[in-house]
C-alpha cells in the first residue's frame, strides 16, 4: 500500500496538493530520514534543519508573504498535506518541534504590534530563531483560565514571576509566547508576553519522555524576569482569546498527525504481515489478520473524512469548536487503536526499538493528553452543544 495514495481519490485534494507532496517528500527523504533516529537518541533538533526546513518553503507554508511566509494559491488543505509528508518518518517529535512556530507565531500574527510582528515573524520564517507557546504550568494544564504565572506592571516593564511546564521546544527557544496573569482571577486576567529566553532569570529544565524523544521539552521557571512592557501580545488581560483561537488549529492539526501516523502503522504492519510467514503462509493470508488489516484501514478513513469536513468548514467559515474537540477525541482514540494492532501483527518486532510502530506506540498518550485531554474535550464538546456548566 502507498502511504498517501488515498489523496488522489479524495474532493479536497488536487495537483497542486501532490505537487506540494513531492516537494516535501524529497525533503524529508535527504534531510530528515537519514538522521531521525540519531535525532530521537540525542533528544532535539539540529537548528540547521529549521533553516532548510525554511530554505525549502515549509516553515513559511501560509504565513503571509509580507513576513517571509508564502499564502499566495495556498489553503488548508496544503497544510495538511504538508503535515501528513513531515510524518511519513513516524516520529511526533519531529513535527512537533521543528513546527512549533505553529502555535507559538499566530497569537503574535493575530494580536501583536505591527513592530513586533516584524521583529518576531520574520526571523522565525526564516529559521533562524525558534519560539515556543508556554501556556501549562505545573499546577494544573487543561485549566486555563486560572494560571499562575503573574506579571506585574513596573514603569515600562512587566515582572514575570512563576512557572511553565512541558514546554515544546523549551530548550532552544529564542522567545516564548507566555501566558500570564496581569489582572484578577479567570479569564479576564490573563495576558500575553513575548518573553526572550536569553533574560536574566528565566533558567528552563530538559525533561525526559516517553515519546517525542527528538523533541525538545522543558520545565522553564521565571524568577523576577523583565519584560519589556512592549512585548505585551494584544490588550493587558485580553490574552486568554488568543490562546483559546489557537486551539482549534491545533486540534485540527493534531488530528491530522493522528490519521498520517496510523497510516505509518497500518503500511509497516501490511509489509510485515506479506512477508512473515507463519503456519507454513504469510501473516497476511490468514483471515484473522487481514480483518485486523482491513479494520484499522475504516479507522483510519472514517477519521480522515472528518478531519477534512473539518478543514473545509474552517475554510467556509462554517467550523464550530465542539467539532474540532471531538475530532481530536476521535483521531487520539483512533491512533491508539491502529499502533496496538499493528504491535500485534508485527509481534515481537513491535517491541524492539528501530521500528516506526513502536515509537508511534509510545507517542500515543501524548497526542490523548496534549492539545486538551479526552475528557476536557468532550466536556467541551457537551457543554457547548447541550448546554449546561456542572
């Protein structure tokens, strides 16, 4: 089976789609598969790969062309095709640290100054600096509106108390779009800052994981840290808007990367399952396994199709929040469904380090947790189409 085959049969993709495919396929075949495994054992990306990675037109991918970015005769669709190629590696860290601008840049992009937008946006597109979103803390994720972290006017200066946790790209982050708290409890006193890492008192703590191992993450504390009052991100306590418009993109394409690395899954599983033989015939012409095959294939499908409705109602403007966290739900519940039976059809194999199944196996909690947990989603989901705040 072709990985992405399945585009060229689908209403939402076209050439141009496929021409942007390839484009990225030769990329991720000379500069990121030869060294991915490497990467996972050193635990980050090289800088050098966001400078190529925007060299060759992917950083920028519909980020306005006044900053470096190229939107012109691109959509959402584009996107997602982009998304789906970066994971043909299998490895979640990548994408999610060598994109992180994804939800690090478009606060600035929607609230920033116009000074700021140039000075940040410009720099990031071009790979040369890297920024991060730091919005959980070690006292709570999911919980939003009751951050701690405080910022406290001073003159021309914000000052930054308190701390962030499991922060992407935490380590080599330039800057870091910061949630705070400039007013009173909830929503309404949240902020945000730009805040450059390079300031005394900002100190950041590698942290060791599970999966994403190529990726970059940190616990970043802020002790008395300066900000000056200029790098605030839209209105003072009008912040928490940006961080929620940031969630849906992310969820969407979350759930993108789910549906691409199931496909990884169920592609080494097929291979597999036609080469192994057991009970004197190949894996795949025993019944039991190709129902196995056949089923993870309609889970991937049936999620696929939504992820698409999805983009083409966020491209109509007829998308709504709900969609996009049970989406996420769907896809997170899906990839964890597809990586435990291609475990099983690999067998032992899944279970030693080298194959993509095994670290795709190991990456499903975070996509389930990040981005807004299961149950946060589907509280989210029931609250806004049946009412009710219990």
């Amino acid at each position: 089976m072709d990985f992405d085959s399945w585009r060229a049969r689908s209403p939402y993709y076209d050439e141009t789609h496929e021409a942007l495919a390839q484009s990225v396929r030769r990329f991720v075949a000379q500069e990121i598969a030869p060294h991915i495994d490497r990467w996972e054992a050193e635990g980050e990306l090289p800088r050098e790969l966001h400078r190529k990675a925007a060299e060759a037109g992917i950083l920028g991918l519909r980020y306005p062309e006044a900053y470096g970015g190229h939107s012109e005769g691109f959509d959402i669709f584009h996107g997602l095709t982009q998304t789906e190629e970066l994971s043909a590696v299998g490895a979640g860290g990548l994408t999610a640290s060598l994109m992180t601008h994804g939800i690090g840049l478009p606060p600035i992009l929607a609230m920033g100054s116009d000074e700021m937008k140039r000075r940040v946006a410009v720099p990031v597109l071009a790979g040369e600096k890297i920024i991060a979103l730091g919005i959980t803390e070690p006292s709570g994720g999911s919980d939003v509106a009751n951050l701690r972290t405080k910022a406290e006017r001073v003159g021309n200066h914000y000052v930054v108390n308190g701390s962030k946790m499991f922060i992407t790209s935490g380590m080599r982050a330039d800057w870091l779009t910061c949630a705070v708290r400039t007013g009173g409890p909830g929503a309404g006193g949240v902020s945000l800052l730009l805040i450059d890492m390079e300031t005394p008192g900002v100190s950041c703590t590698r942290l060791d994981k599970m999966g994403w191992r190529c990726s970059d993450t940190a616990a970043i504390h802020f002790e008395d840290v300066k900000v000056p009052a200029e790098n605030l991100i839209g209105p003072e306590n009008g912040g928490f808007i940006g961080i929620m418009r940031n969630f849906n993109s992310e969820r969407l394409g979350m759930a993108m990367g789910c549906c691409a690395y199931a496909r990884v899954c169920l592609k080494e599983a097929v291979e597999w399952a036609q080469q192994r033989e057991t009970f004197g015939k190949p894996l795949v012409k025993h019944q039991s396994i190709r129902i196995k095959l056949a089923d993870m294939a309609r889970q991937i499908n049936t999620t696929q199709a939504w992820v698409d409705l999805c983009a083409w109602q966020v491209q109509e403007g007829r998308d709504q929040p709900a969609d996009f966290a049970m989406l996420k739900v769907q896809a997170t519940r899906m990839l964890e469904a597809v990586a435990r039976d291609s475990a099983q059809v690999l067998g032992g194999a899944s279970y030693i380090t080298g194959s993509k199944v095994e670290r795709i196996y190991r990456e499903v909690r975070v996509n389930a947790i990040g981005g807004g947990s299961e149950e946060i989603m589907l509280d989210l989901a029931g609250r806004q189409l049946f009412g009710g705040r219990g």
